[in-house]
DNA sequence: CCTGGCACTCGGAAAGTGGGAGTGCTAAGA
DNA sequence: TCTTAGCACTCCCACTTTCCGAGTGCCAGG
C-alpha cells in the first residue's frame, strides 16, 4: 500500500536496524554514520521528514532523533526485512534440545522453555488436546473402598486420570470386569464419539444395560466429561526475561503484562487465530488487539503433526524486538518439532 | 535474648504495625498521634534512641523517621505478634476453595493459587512424591510396534506414564502377560524396594528369568528410574503480585527474585528445611540464607496426610508484609489442607 | 525521668542553568 | 530539480542551587 523510494527504504531499513540494536531515538547525523550513507545528514532529514509524514516513524520531541511507528514496524517486517537462515549452529543447538525429551506431551512443554532461552524473551506453547484422537483402554483400579482411580489411555499415548467416589463399593474383580466390558464396547472410538455416547447410554433407560456396564458408563463419564481432554494449556516461559527491557519496566504495563500471562485468557486467543494460518505470524503493538499486549510484539507458528496443524507456539517481546532472529527462531522451532512429532508417531 | 521495657514493646510493635501499613519511615510525631500514646515526642525520641542501638530499627538517613530491622522484624513476629485468629469469613472462604477440588493432586496444586490470592503475594507449594509408597499397578500398551506406553500406579493413586522404545516389537498380548507376571511379582511392595529389585533383577543373570519377564522388567526399569517418582516439583502462584510493591521494584532485585521463581531450587530447599519442623515457620530477609530472597520474607507451614508431615506450603513477601494475617492464612490453610488431604485418603 | 524548646541535618521538590543533540529552513551549488 | 552546508532554534537532560519541612539530638527546666 504505502510505496517508497528505494533511498527512503534503505533509510527507514537502517533506522529500524538501528533502534532495535541500541533503542534510542535515531538522528539524522548517527543515521548516516552508521549505516554508511553516501548521501549528508540533511538529506536524510528530508527524507525522515517524508516518513514521518506516512507515519512511519516519529520523534518522541522536536530535538530528539526518530523512532519507528507500529506502522513502520510493520512495513518493515513486510517489506524491508529478508529473514536469513539460521546459523547452522544455532538449528543445531534447538534440534538437540528437541530430540532430548522423547515424551511427546513433555516434549511440547519443554519448548517453551527453549524458546525464550534462547531468545532471552517470553515463550509461550499452546499445547493441543485433540479430541479426534482413538481411544484405546480405560482402567478401573480400586484405591481404598470408597475411592476408584480411573485411568483413560488414548491412542496417541495421553494418559488421563481421576479419583471418583463411586455410589457403592466394588471389588477389584467387578472394576476389572467393568473395564474389561467398557474396553469391548468402544474399542476403537474417538474420544468424542465414546463422550457422545456415554451421555446418549446415560439418558437412555438403564434397564437396557447389564448392571456392570451401567456402573462402568456411570464411573468412566465422570472422567469423559472433565475438562482436561479437548482442553488446550498454555505454557508460558522466561516471563522475567522482560524485566530487562527498559521500555517495559513501567510498572504498570509490567504487571498488566503478567497478569495476562497468569490469565492466558487473551493469550489463547492470540493463538487461535494464529493456528487458523500456515506460516510465521506477526502480531505488532496493537495489533493483536489485547490491550495488555501494548509496546509488545508476538511471533508465532503453528506446529503440525503428520501435516495437519495442532498447535502454536511463538514469543512475546517489545516492539522493539530482532525481529529477523526471532522470526527464524520461531518458525525453525515449529519446523522441527513439527518433524520430531510426526516423526515419534511415525515410528 | 533481647528484653525491653513494656513501654519500648508498646512502642516498637505501634512502629512496626504503622510501617507495614503505610510503608514510610516513621516519625516520633507521628508515632504518639498514630498509636495514642500518652507520653511526648521526645520522650518517643529517647526510646526509639534505644531500640537503635538495640538494631531493632534504624533511620534511612538523618532527618527520617525509623524503619524496623529485619532483627526487629524478628523480634516484632517471637514476642509482640498476637496472632489472632482468621475472620470466620476467610476460613470459610479458604475452607470451600478447598472443598471444590476434589483429586489430591490438583489440591495440592490449586493451593499456591489460593494463597497467592488471599493474601496478594506469591503462594508456594511443595508437592510431595513419596518413595515408600506402595506400588499397585504397572501396565504396558502398545501404541505402535516400536512404541509401547508404561503406566505406573501407586497406591495412593498418582499415575505416572512414560512412552518407551523396546529393543524389539511385542505383541499386545506379550504386554499384556509381561503385565501381569511383573504386576504378580512385586504387589505390595514399594516403589522404592521395586525399583531396588528391578536393578538387582537386570545385574543378575538373565537366564534365570522368564524370557517374558526379562522383557517386563527391562521396561519397567525404564518408568521406575525415571526422575519423576520421589521429585517434588515446587508450585509458584502469583508471582506478579510482588510488582505491586515500591521496596520490590528495583529492577535488579526483581529479577533475581523471579529467577528463584523459575529455578526453584532455593525455594525447594528452603522448603525442607521447613518441612523438617512443625507449625508455622518465619524466614525474614536474610534469614532464610538466599540472596534472591532479600528483603523479603517466607511464612511456611507443613502439611500433613493422616498424622504424618509430607508437604510444605508458603508465601513469599515483602519483609514489609502484614504478619500476623499471612501467618493465619498460612496456618489455617496448611490445617485445612492436611484435613482435606486426610478426610480424602480416609474415606 | 519526662518534656518543651531549639539548633541542626538531610532528603527531596522546585527552579534555574548550560550543553548537546537534533531539527527545519534557507540559500547556494551541481 | 535535487543535494548540501550553514545556521538559528528547540527541547531534553543532567547538573546545580535553593528552599522547605520533617525529623532528630540535646539541653535545661519542671
């Protein structure tokens, strides 16, 4: 939409470059040094002044240097900026950190982390709990007369579990016929389908049913119903690598900030929307529409397993963010978790 | 050790009392108009001279009022500090926050939430993993030829699950019969006698076994020695509400104190140390030997499941925080908990 | 031993100052 | 027409100065 001069965009390119290294205010004087202009500091005052005009930069005061706008943020992460391949040393580094944890669901948490160490900003994950997936086996194991554990096992290997208080005492053999019965029957099934039916078993008379399977229905809904299969947690690493930014130690953007990390209402959103799309996401300043989300920038990618997208993960950070580092950072993190994930189910 | 005149008690506990409240030094002024005291300024002046030298608080610089010392601090919480009771109100409160949860395990974790709320700074919660209890329960399934699931049971109901890659393919019913000989063999023992045998079992020779459970406990090692069975993970909640507080937002000292957040092993130890001993304890500033924790305080308590101490719980503060309330809130929860904990395990 | 009085100290807010970085504008040069 | 040097101007920031008030310590009298 907007269309600049080659000059103006070397300018407005250098500009940024410099204000992310150092993020002070650039002047016309440093602007030229730096990034070796071969034309004199008043011409670039010209041309700042055009830019200023777009509403690509700014100056905070009359005598101050220029500061890039959301806008010119956002021109430059479209236009101006060429994301290079990662170091091979740095792929390197992520790989192995991936490939260290087997465990899937750890796997997953555990990139988080990864993430905002070695971005030194925030990461966060938001971990898929598909409710498509087969279900495989539920156990009926007896704690104490009055407390059953139940144990549901999906195909992917997720591992649910909950303490019910059932009606009526059981012995280990009925709960071991019960699961034994309730395995036949929805053997197979997805998780949503075996939800759906139970309900449906529910409602329906219970004279229809052997006494045992009804117990069974009874007993393996209450951990159907709860909130942890198709539920998505978020998790959230390196918070306190923001108390370094100077421009975020406000302390009220600050604690906004960390009360939406506890909250991960407006993150899961965020993340949403990502997941709708393939590719790096980039969401500048107001962008993301989250109030608390203000002078911060979020990058994220969604991750597939088997060429299907299940999950995102990115990074939050200010504005002020190397955005071509962290933009390969992210999308080289979901490619090869992508792989490590389809690849552990594969074989 | 140190013994003062009714009058200077009287006299640094209304100090005290003024200073967690508003957070500024306080003036001998304002100390008589504040507490009402019956006698002048300056005879205010010659005691708070005393306590002085006593190191029980000391002036910012000249012409400021006093500010406790974390030995007054000390002081101030063994001899002044009448704890009364909680309102009936926050009991209850506390009481159906912690009735509404009904698995031990997300209690255990829910609680640091709760505290963190109810008294406005960071709640934590140690969770224990006992190695002496029993086991109940192992099972393998299949998810793929080369990918087989182990679910570990223990008597008290915590389920732990660990995808392994076996040497070569197993059937289900091989997993299954593995399963059943290795559950035969070692019911009823402990996890830590299981894990023993398990390694004693794989030094031995192998022909001695039954190829089958040879198999079985080749994977079982794998679950059994995994970290997760005795590691006690450490919950911290509302970690954001330490921003609220000026003494706290010096950015350096902030950073520190939310990287012990993230590292958690100073917490973790500080907690042993707290479990070691019955009842409410106090860690003011130095005290509790971390330098992380400066200028902040910990009030634990242990918990307990029938009669016996297995966990810690605590919050984390400014040393400027309001002691008797945190130290009830603490207590009564750590009460409350230990009662759920044990009501749940009973019946 | 308490208390009023008084001199003293010190921090912090308010106001003043100078320097420097940076701008916009203008006019001359290419 | 575009570029550039020059220059006046602006404004922040860091520094100093000033001033006030809160508070102290000490002394002398009750």
């Amino acid at each position: 939409m907007v269309s600049l001069t080659p000059r103006a965009e070397r300018l407005l390119k250098a500009l940024i470059e410099q204000y992310i290294a150092e993020g002070q205010p650039v002047g016309s004087r440093t602007l030229v040094k730096q990034a070796g202009l071969e034309f004199s500091p008043a011409t670039v005052r010209n041309i700042m002044s055009d830019l200023e005009e777009l509403g690509l930069v700014r100056s905070p005061h009359t005598s101050a240097g220029r500061v890039p706008t959301e806008r010119g943020y956002r021109f430059f992460v479209d236009t101006l900026l060429a994301v290079q391949p990662l170091k091979a040393l740095d792929t390197t580094h992520i790989e192995d950190r991936l490939l260290a944890d087997q465990d899937p669901q750890q796997l997953i948490e555990s990139v988080s982390g990864l993430l905002s160490q070695v971005t030194k900003l925030t990461g966060i994950v938001r971990v898929p709990r598909r409710t498509d997936v087969g279900f495989l086996q539920l156990d009926f194991l007896a704690l104490s007369p009055t407390r059953v554990l139940v144990i549901l096992v999906t195909q992917d290997g997720q591992v649910l579990n909950r303490v019910i208080h059932p009606k009526r005492p059981y012995s280990a053999s009925e709960l071991q016929q019960a699961a034994n019965i309730f395995n036949d029957a929805y053997a197979g099934r997805s998780v949503d389908e075996v939800r759906r039916s139970l309900i449906a078993a529910l409602r329906r008379d219970s004279e229809d049913m052997q006494q045992i399977l009804r117990s069974a229905v009874e007993m393996a809904h209450q951990v159907f119903s709860g909130e942890e299969i198709g539920d998505s947690p978020l998790f959230v690493s390196g918070e306190s690598n923001l108390l370094a930014f100077p421009e975020l130690s406000n302390t009220e953007k600050l604690r906004r900030l960390f009360e939406a990390f506890t909250a991960k209402q407006d993150l899961l959103h965020l993340l949403d929307q990502s997941m709708a799309s393939q590719g790096v996401q980039i969401f500048i300043g107001a962008e993301s529409g989250y109030e608390a989300l203000a002078s911060c920038s979020v990058v994220t990618a969604p991750y597939e397993v088997d060429g299907q997208i299940v999950g995102t993960l990115g990074v939050i950070g200010p504005t002020r963010m190397s955005y071509d580092r962290v933009i390969s950072i992210v999308d080289v993190t979901a490619r090869l978790l992508s792989g490590a994930l389809s690849h552990g189910v594969a074989g």
